[in-house]
C-alpha cells in the first residue's frame, strides 16, 4: 500500500473513530512494515519513521476537527523540528504500533511524542514540534486554532 492509500486510511478510519476533546490528543495506529518502507538492509527506513509520524498527525487533525479548521482557511500544517532515537529495527512485514501523544503547546508549537512499539518493547521513539502556519501571515497560534475548531462546530 502506498503511502496516500495510507493517509486515505487514516483519513476514513478516523470518521469512524471517537472525536477528540481539546488537552486529550493522542493517536494509535497499528501497521505493518511493507516492501516499500524498506531499505537495503531490509528493515523499515530511518525516514519510513518521520512519513508515518505523519500519520499519526493527520488522525490527530482529522478527529479533533483541525483537519477541517486547516482546509476551511488555508491554514497548513508544518514541523519546525522533528528528532527520532531508533532501538531495534521494524523488519519486513512485522506489524507494529505507533503512538502520538501532544504534550503541550505554548504561543506558537504543539510538542508531540511519538513511539513505535513491538508487544510492548519500545523500537523506536522520538518528539517532534509543530505548527499550523498560514501564508502570508505566519505562525496560527494553538489559541486561535483551537477558537477554529470550537467556531466550526457550531
């Protein structure tokens, strides 16, 4: 499965899913390391980690209502900094969990952990800081996004 047929998983599976309350921002998903995730030593690649952390974000943002706050207003997600420390390697086909939890948020960055795990052994962990930025003006403050989402529920 390519990558976009992934998204499009998460973005349908998270229609599904229960919505998410502001202060409770957390994200499971459960995979498996496929043919296209690896690389010449055939175990998941160091970059394979950051694309799905990616995932993990776009069900944070679909089923706490910023995905639609973010498309309503051309707002745009990006990570200003991402770190990853890799313990054991995710082989081919091995199905995993990767777990997303924001941590907090000031007056412009959200902080996300992020945790791959294999029956309950960690693999790999890392944090990440991001935002939602919008063109021509810059960094949309989590305040203002959160003011979004509750606006758009209405």
């Amino acid at each position: 499965m390519n990558l976009i047929f992934r998204m499009l998983w998460v973005i349908i599976r998270s229609l599904f899913m229960e919505r998410m309350e502001q202060g409770n921002f957390a994200s499971t998903l459960t995979l498996r390391v496929l043919p296209n995730d690896i690389d010449i030593n055939f175990h998941m690649n160091n970059g394979r980690y950051l694309t799905i952390c990616d995932l993990n974000r776009v069900d944070v943002f679909a089923r706490s209502g910023l995905l639609k706050a973010m498309f309503k207003r051309g707002w745009l997600p990006v990570i200003a900094e991402h770190t990853m420390s890799y313990k054991k390697p995710l082989n081919v086909f091995q199905r995993y969990e990767v777990k997303l939890e924001v941590q907090r948020w000031d007056e412009k960055y959200f902080y996300m952990t992020h945790t791959f795990m294999v029956g309950g052994r960690v693999m790999a962990e890392g944090t990440s800081k991001g935002c939602v930025y919008e063109r021509g003006v810059g960094v949309v403050s989590p305040d203002r996004a959160f003011a979004a989402v509750e606006e758009d529920r209405k």
